[in-house]
C-alpha cells in the first residue's frame, strides 16, 4: 500500500483515540490530557509525514 493510505489509516486511528481521551480529559477535569495530547499530535502529524514520504519516493522513481 502507498505512504498515503498508510497516513490516512493511522490519521483515522488517531483521531477516533483523540477524541476518546478528549472525552476522558473533559471528564475528569484534565487530570489525564497526555494520551489525549499524544493522539492530537500523532493525528496532526500522520497526514504530513505520508506526503513527504510520497513526494520522496516520487522523486526517487523519477530519478530512474
């Protein structure tokens, strides 16, 4: 599968788990807002990634 795919997939993933911990910070009173924190900047960061890494192989193929 594509780098892309791969980011969408995990930026999905990261945001069903964002909004879960979201919900448990709010709950209790944001006592626990690192896993929260953590799923934010995975899921800001997935979709990125994966389009640097396309564009890396993209010019890795257009090398050949």
């Amino acid at each position: 599968m594509r780098p892309i795919f791969w980011g969408l997939i995990a930026f999905a993933i990261c945001a069903v788990g964002w909004v879960l911990f979201t919900v448990v910070a709010v709950v209790t009173l944001g006592t626990i807002r690192a896993p929260a924190n953590f799923f934010g900047i995975l899921m800001a960061a997935s979709i990125p990634v994966a389009v640097l890494v396309e564009l890396i192989l993209w010019v890795k193929r257009k090398k050949k």
